[in-house]
C-alpha cells in the first residue's frame, strides 16, 4: 500500500513536470516563437497553468498536508522530506487563495504583454504597451487582494520571489544602503573620467559569443546540462537539474554586453546545476529566492568577472581574439574601463557603484503603481523624472527608458528588489569565501575557478529551495542580509580604481 508522504511525492512530482513543459512553452516564447503565435501560445499556457493551478490546490493535496505537516514537524528539520512538505505548506497557504481562472487569465495577458513590450520597445512607443501594462497591473492589484490582511499591498508579490521578507525590511535596507552609494559616487564624480572608448567599436558577433562560451566553461558551466541561445532580454530557466538553458543578446555599441551577460545566467545556471540530485522533480529542485539566485550571478558577473585577478588570465586571451580592437589596451586600461563608474540608462549596462540606484528606481514605481498613487499612463514621465533625481540623466526615449526590461510584461512585479539584495548577497558570500580560501584571487590568475564553485556548491548549491533564503544567508555568513559587506567591497573597488 502506498503511504502518505509517498503518495505525495508523486503527486509532487507530477506537479513539477507540468510547470516545467510550462517553463519550455515560456523558454521557446522568449527564444524562437514567431511573433504571430502569441494567441496561440498564451491558450497553451494558459491551459499548463490552470491543470497545475487546479492539481495543487486539489483537495487531495489539502488532506494529505493537513496530515502531513505534523509528521513533518518532528522530522529532522534540515530533511529533505520535512522541508518539502512544509514549503509545500506555504506555497498551498498562497494557491488554494488566488481562483484557477485568475491563474489561467494572468498567463494569456503575460503572453500577450510581452509580444507588445518587444513590439513597443522596438518602436520606441510606450503606448503600443499601455494596455497590456494596465491589465497586468490590474491583475496583480486583485492578486495582492486575495491575501488580505498584509502589512502593505506590496508584501504578497515580495513573498512570491523572497519568502518570509515583507516590503518594509526591503525598504529599511535600502535606506541604509543608498546615502552611502550616493556618497561613494560624489568622491567618484569629483575624479578624472576614465576612457573605456575602446569597449564601444565593433567587435564581431561570432567572435564575443565563442569567448563568452570559453569564459563560463572554465568557470565550471556543464554544457551536457545547459546551452545558450539568444534573446531580447538575457535570462536562465531550468526544466530540471539536468537541463539548464542561458541566453544572451549583442550590442552593437557595447562589446562588453555580451560577455557579461553569459557570465551573469551562467552564474544562475550553475547554481541550478549543481542542485543535490535527491531533490528532483521537486519544487525544492531551484534556487533559494531570487536575491539568493541573483547573489550567486552577481558573483560570477562582477566579483570575479570584474577583478582584476580574473583579467590577469584572460585579457591576453581576449587581445588574441580581438587584435585591432585591443591594440595599444593595457591591462590596467582595460580593467579600469569595464569598471567605469558613470550613470546610465540601461540597468543591465550599468557599473556595480549605480546598479542598486535603478532597482530603487523601479521598486518605488511598482509599489506607486500597485497603491494607485501612480497611473500606468503616467508610468513614462514618472520614470523619467526618477532618472532625473537618482542619476541625473534623462532617458531620451522610451526604448532607453520605461521599456528597457522585460519584467512587468512577464508580470513580475516583486522581483526587481532581489536584484539589489543579490548584489548584498554576493559581497557577503565572497568575505567568507576570501577567509575559507585565501589563495582564491590567486587561483582566478591562472584560470582556475573550481574551487570557489565547489564551495557555493557545498555552501549554497545543493541545498536547493530547502530553506527561506534568511534562514540560508544565516548559516553562509553568519548574519542576515547586510549592505555593509556590500558597501566594504565597493569603497575598496573603487578607491583603487579612482585613486579616492
């Protein structure tokens, strides 16, 4: 006779391979899909959604957690089984709230949003997305409804991507955090510009994709379980341990995009990879939350492929690769320039000293937007004016603008903080690094990266979704989630960098 928790974990089981055929019909949306099959696309999603939706807040999942949970808290905390069923808890808590049709219809209008998001940012017109935005507004608004009372109408979609957080530990953080970024980039600003015009002439497709695939394949990336593709907006999705897929985008003007994209999903890719194989086909078989994600490509994007130790190995690479480009390029002239400190438009571009300045941005308009205080049609020149006062530049279209990220077309308003609490993450995560392995700058010199990736491996990796993302920065770093690590390792940066 099958027991309980093993009639779970079939259940379980079969709930994970739906939202991953759902996540594949999601991967070729963003990847190869013509632009004509969005209605048919968002019917099938649609469809995927509502049968897992219904599937998981069935009442035969009600029974067997209401049986379950108890059991599970006698268990070993730290098992598998105990942490399974009681994420599985929290995630049912949320689901058995929000109706199938309302999951069924925010996938349709996520599918159409973001065929008009590409077509908008295309044309540099954000009206040809007003609607859409407005709808997916709409449609979270009601969600946040659903999980009556909250402390603030932001905190359901927090939890949704950071569980346990609520939006005013988010802000409290962020007031610490941002005088003193605006302090380092005033000493920064006082400082001479550094040239990085050599980043900004043609550098041949083919040529940055092959050095890219070089760069994370030291790295430790397992092309057996993961490939790269092209897309819009680079982004990671995983259909299992076993099947990881990155991709990236080319920039004409910014020959450096490219490179630090890859190393940016690679790092989220291998994160996936390197999941302990007990928790497959398990909603357990991913990252943390997403800051714990993003701390994990912020590492490998900026901590290690910004240092000056990683380009003492692969800049005579890169010269070999693109000679007239580099020619007359030092080192040091090169290193200085991918560490330019200068506001821009794009956040995906910008420097690790103004990064967080754009989340900040974008979490002041949605959580303006879900209160109502901000209008969606109002949303372009709101944008603007916020450009205005965190960097001060103005974004003179709506491409360079409003448009620039895909992530409220896919409906993920709640996810842009955790770029930011990635990036604290990561300064964390590498002061422990540096004292359990004090040779590890010295091994990027020579191309060797694998033992910094068996440690987040060990560390961070194979524990998957078991534990809330507090709970595992606290047993990594020994603290929650700081900016002073963060402020630490961009004042030292920087100050050999800009001579400060």
């Amino acid at each position: 006779m099958v027991s309980k928790l093993e009639k779970f974990k079939q259940l379980m089981a079969e709930l994970t391979d739906l939202n991953r055929a759902n996540a594949l019909a999601g991967w070729d949306q963003q990847v190869y899909m013509p632009r004509g099959g969005a209605e048919d696309r968002g019917h099938v999603l649609a469809a995927l959604a509502g049968i897992a939706h219904e599937k998981f807040t069935s009442e035969e999942m009600g029974k067997l957690l209401d049986e379950l949970v108890p059991e599970a808290k006698q268990m070993d905390p730290e098992s598998d089984d105990a942490c399974l069923i009681l994420r599985t808890a929290h995630d049912y808590a949320k689901q058995t709230k929000v109706p199938t049709e309302k999951v069924a219809e925010f996938a349709r209008a996520t599918t159409m949003a973001e065929v008009a998001w590409e077509k908008a940012r295309e044309e540099n017109n954000f009206k040809l997305f007003q609607d859409e935005l407005q709808h997916i507004v709409e449609l979270r608004q009601e969600y946040a409804e659903y999980f009556k009372p909250y402390d603030h109408i932001y905190d359901p979609l927090l939890d949704d991507f950071e569980p346990g957080l609520k939006t005013k530990e988010v802000q409290a953080i962020f007031g610490k955090l941002r005088p003193q970024q605006v302090e380092l980039l005033k000493k920064i600003a006082a400082k001479p510009v550094i040239d990085d015009s050599f980043l900004h002439v043609a550098y041949p497709e083919q040529g940055q994709w092959d050095f890219g695939v070089d760069v994370i394949t030291r790295f430790g990336f397992d092309w057996n379980r993961g490939r790269q593709d092209k897309s819009v907006h680079p982004f990671t999705t995983s259909f299992g341990i076993g099947d990881a897929r990155i991709t990236t985008r080319f920039d004409a003007e910014r020959a450096a995009s490219a490179l630090f994209s890859t190393m940016h999903e690679g790092g989220h890719a291998m994160y996936e990879q390197g999941i302990s194989r007990t928790l497959a086909r398990t909603p357990l078989a991913t990252g943390a939350s997403m800051a714990v994600h993003e701390s994990q490509s912020r590492l490998w994007e900026n901590i290690v492929g910004r240092s000056l130790s990683f380009w003492k190995f692969f800049y005579p690479r890169l010269q070999k690769a693109f000679p007239s480009q580099l020619a007359g390029v030092t080192l040091e002239q090169y290193y200085r320039g991918i560490n330019k400190v200068e506001p821009s438009f794009i956040r995906t571009e910008a420097d690790e000293a103004t990064y967080n300045l754009h989340i900040m941005l974008r979490l002041e308009l949605e959580i303006a937007l879900l209160e109502g205080s901000l209008q969606v049609k109002d949303l372009s020149e709101a944008w603007n004016t916020r450009m205005k006062d965190y960097l001060g530049i103005i974004p003179p279209n709506d491409t360079l603008g409003v448009l620039q990220d895909v992530h409220w077309s896919s409906g993920l308003m709640g996810y842009f903080p955790t770029y930011a609490l990635g990036n604290l993450i990561s300064a964390q995560v590498w002061e422990k690094v540096q004292k359990d392995i004090p040779t590890v700058e010295q091994q990027f010199e020579v191309g060797k990266f694998d033992e910094l990736l068996g440690w987040l491996r060990k560390n961070i990796h194979q524990y998957g979704a078991k534990f809330e993302p507090q709970v595992l920065v606290k047993r990594v770093t020994g603290t929650g989630i700081d900016p002073e690590p963060y402020m630490r390792y961009l004042t030292k940066k920087y100050t050999e960098i800009y001579h400060l």
